[in-house]
C-alpha cells in the first residue's frame, strides 16, 4: 500500500528535535483524524468546534497562520490548535518572539500538563522499588497546591470537563479544546506515558531515581544508525517517528491512505474505544513503551545516559538494535490513529454536553 511505503521512507529520515509529543506533525496527525471522524459522525460537531475555536486568544496570531491552499479554514484551525500548547512555550510569529511573548508563557506555558510519568521497573531491580507507591506518588494528588492539574491525566480531565460547562467563558472554553485536542495526542505517545526507574549501582552517579527517573526517555541517548555522527535522546526519537519530515499537503494525503486501510477502520478499534477511563489509556501507553520503546534484543535497550550538558556526540552512544524502528513505526502509526479516534469520542460527548447543561 502506498501509505506503508511512505512509513518506511519516513523511518529511515528522523530527526533529532527538541522534544514536544509527537512534533507539531504528529500532532496534526491525530488532531485531523479526529476531524474527519467528527465530520462523519456529525458535520454538525465539526461546526460546533470549529465556533468554538472563533474565539481563540490567538486565533489571529496562531491559529490562522500559515494555511495552505488545499485546507479549510476550519480544519487548518482545528490542526494548529492541537500544536497550541506547545507554541505557547516560546510563541513566535516568523521565527521573531511576539509582541505579548512573556505574558503569553507567563499565562499559558504549563510545562508538567503534557506527561504522566507512570513508572517502569528496570527489570533487574523489581525488588529494590514500590511501584505502587510511586504511581500513587505521581498520580495523587490530581492539583498542586494552587489547584493546578500536576500531571497530564488530570488536565486533559479538566479540559474536557469546561469544555461540557455551559458556564466557561468563550475564550477559556477555546483554550480548553486545544489542551484536549494536544493532551490526548501525548498521552498516546509512549513516552509521554512513562518513566524508567532504577539504581545507581546500574545506571550510574545519579541512576535514574523515583518519582521521574528518566523522565520518559529525556535522559537516554541513543544513535539511530551505528554510523551516525551524533546521538538523539529516546524521547525525541519517538516524537519524530512517521510525519515529521511531511509537508502538510503530505500529511493530509498519508492520513487519507491511513483510514482507507482495512486494519485502521474505526470498526477494527472497538476493543481499544471501548476503554474510557484516562488513566487506562496512558496505562496502554506504559506498557508500550515498556514491551517497544525500552525493548532491545537482549531485553533492556543498550543507551547511554546523558549528562545535564547532553552531549550527544559522545562516542560511548550504542545504536538501536535492528528491526527497532520498523516496530517503533508501527506502534506510532497505531497511537496516531487510536488517539484520532479517541479525541473525536472525547469531544462530541464534551460539546454535546457543553450545549445542553
């Protein structure tokens, strides 16, 4: 199929960015799945959000932006909104910070809103940790001491819920759709689902110690290929997997081929659709990176762990083990589309509501 070989072109060309869950790309991705299925299930949902996203702060200055001829407004609007959150860390406009730059950041940066570092064991160490007592330690409590969501489940659970209030102000309703447009995108990549715990005695100095660890890949260095001049980190390694080298037009032409396969049908997710609970799903994306992303062929994946200057051309970074990426595609491809499915879900049953409390 034509989408499969633009996979494995795709995995053969990863970059090495900073990460932010998924890129800008993989955030469209699903963000468009999500779209269309609205569209299918009720063209009038799709206009409901597309209302809702009108009165967007920065609809003129973001959302708007950059809008390529194939697109509707609306769906382009809808696709930026889900890479909102991540622009608001360092907005700018043509690469120049804008006018408002620090009280944007200052109001809408909320950097520990786009992961749950739920934790994985090393194997060898399931002894020497409580991994029920760290989960707990990461999970509760859901608000911090100035009732701000700690972790991702628990603001995806409050995006969701003003956007079902009839009371929440147009704008701030506007803000929510684009956190639970972006959340469920993270918390479908496995790494944002995640953290690999363990001792000194096998990961060094500082080991990659509770509630954190590795903070979800952040920490472990790998070389894509052994003949690469420099390392990436884990974690932006899977960011970039599968659409980040895509135009736009690219993009929406691989999500066309994508829901045209037989096994990608929405009909072939009624397992995985029928799980509602939030924590569920960044369970699922646990142990997805326990069984793929930390998985090498002698059991833990070979890495090296980086220092806080993060030298990357450090000669001691291992490659990944063959078959690695060709799996580790898969499995995004997979999450892309599920978490598509799932957004779509989550929003009409919160707009739904949203219009009739």
């Amino acid at each position: 199929m034509r989408a499969f070989g633009i996979v494995v072109t795709l995995l053969l060309v990863l970059g090495t960015h900073p990460a932010q869950a998924w890129h800008n790309h993989g955030h469209k991705t699903v963000a468009l799945i999500a779209w269309r299925q609205l569209g299918l299930a009720n063209i009038d949902l799709q206009q409901r959000a597309a209302a809702i996203l009108r009165e967007h702060p920065h609809r003129d200055l973001f959302l708007k932006t950059g809008r390529p001829a194939e697109f509707d407004e609306d769906t382009w609007v809808f696709m930026q909104a889900a890479t909102w959150p991540d622009w608001v860390r360092d907005p700018k406009v043509n690469d120049s910070p804008v006018e408002d730059h620090d009280a944007i950041v200052a109001k809408y940066h909320k950097g520990n809103w786009h992961f749950v570092n739920l934790p994985y064991i090393n194997p060898n160490e399931k002894n020497l940790f409580d991994e029920a007592a760290i989960r707990k330690q990461v999970l509760e409590p859901e608000l911090d001491p100035q009732h701000e969501p700690r972790h991702a489940l628990a603001a995806l659970k409050q995006s969701l819920a003003q956007l079902a209030l009839t009371d929440t102000p147009p704008a701030d309703k506007a803000v929510a759709l684009c956190w639970a447009v972006h959340l469920i995108g993270d918390i479908h990549q496995p790494l944002h689902s995640v953290a690999l715990i363990g001792s000194k005695q096998q990961f060094g100095p500082k080991g990659l110690l509770p509630p954190h660890g590795d903070n979800g890949g952040n920490k472990l260095a790998i070389r894509v290929k052994a003949e690469d001049p420099a390392g990436t980190d884990l974690h932006s390694l899977w960011d970039s997997l599968l659409v980040e080298k895509l135009t736009d037009t690219q993009l929406n032409a691989l999500v066309h081929d994508w829901l045209q396969q037989p096994d990608f049908v929405r009909s072939r997710f009624t397992v995985a659709l029928n799980k509602k609970d939030l924590l569920d799903w960044a369970i699922e994306s646990r142990d997805l990176a326990q069984s793929v992303a930390y998985q090498g062929t002698d059991g833990l994946l070979k890495f090296h762990i980086l220092s806080e200057h993060r030298d990357l051309n450090d000669p001691q970074i291992p490659a990944l083990p063959n078959g690695y990426l060709k799996t580790a595609g898969e499995v995004a491809q997979r999450q892309m589309i599920l978490g598509g499915y799932r957004l779509s879900d989550q929003l009409s049953k919160a707009i739904m509501n949203g219009e009739s409390n």
